[in-house]
C-alpha cells in the first residue's frame, strides 16, 4: 500500500465532511488489496473515498447518530469495498481476472443452515454474490446502535 494513496483517500474523505481516522482509509485499501484489486490511479482513490462516505452516511442516516462507532468499522468496511467494487463493475472499469472469488457463497440459508459453494456459477454470478454479500454486510449490528429521532 502506497502512503501517498492514503493521504489522498483521507483527504478527500476529509473534503466530503468525513471524520473517519486515516487508520479506517488504510483498513479499506488493504481490504480492496486482499480481495485482489490492486488498480490504483486518481478517479480510482477519489471513488474509494465517495463509497466510504457514502457508506457511512447510509450507517448515520439509518442509525440517526453522529458518528460511526469504531465497532461497525468492519461492517463499514466491507460495504464501503462493495460500493467501490459494484461501482466499478456498473461502469465497466472492473477485471474480474484480477478479483480472487474462490470460495465465493452462492446462496445461504438460515433455516437448518445450507450454505453452497457453487464451483458451476461463472465469475460474475460469483461476483454479483461477493458484491451483495459486502453491500449488505452487518444490517443486524445497526439496530444495536439505532437511535430514536424526535
């Protein structure tokens, strides 16, 4: 990860009215990089830091808080990432070849649990699972945190 791509990412958040530390714009680079997206130029950082925001005003409009509590970072992570990558892959700017989707889930059930691997489905259903699957990430913890707006 290139010092320079953090301060650009945090910058920008800094631009849009974010106040998420530096160490959360590190967290989602290295979250992007282990999923295996590594493309970074100018438009690229500055829509990371457009998902990351959006995403976190997505969490404090539906939470009606100010701040986004350290213990959703993951969750706000991992929706800022699939914003990111779904954004990509809208605008036809996403390699599927480069993004690692193995062992990607197919589909999950809650009712006596069924979970599948589907090795049959192509890259971009197991790309469509891994976006949905990130965008929707931690809808449960939020209601911890909801606040009732008068």
């Amino acid at each position: 990860m290139d010092n320079a791509n953090l301060t650009e990412v945090r910058k920008d958040l800094e631009c849009m009215g974010s106040s998420l530390p530096e160490a959360f714009c590190r967290m989602a680079i290295m979250r992007l990089e282990a999923v295996g997206y590594t493309a970074w130029d100018a438009p690229g950082l500055w829509n990371l830091a457009f998902s990351i925001r959006k995403a976190e005003q997505e969490v404090l409009d539906h939470c009606h808080i100010d701040e986004v509590p350290n213990s959703l970072y993951f969750m706000l992570c991992d929706r800022s990432c699939g914003h990111f990558l779904h954004g990509l892959k809208q605008s036809g700017r996403l390699e599927i070849e480069g993004i690692d989707l193995s062992g990607i889930l197919t589909s999950l059930s809650e009712g006596d649990v069924k979970v599948d691997f589907d090795k049959g489905a192509s890259d971009e259903a197991r790309l469509d699972a891994l976006l949905g699957a990130m965008m929707g990430s931690g809808k449960e913890q939020l209601a911890c945190y909801r606040k009732l707006r008068f």
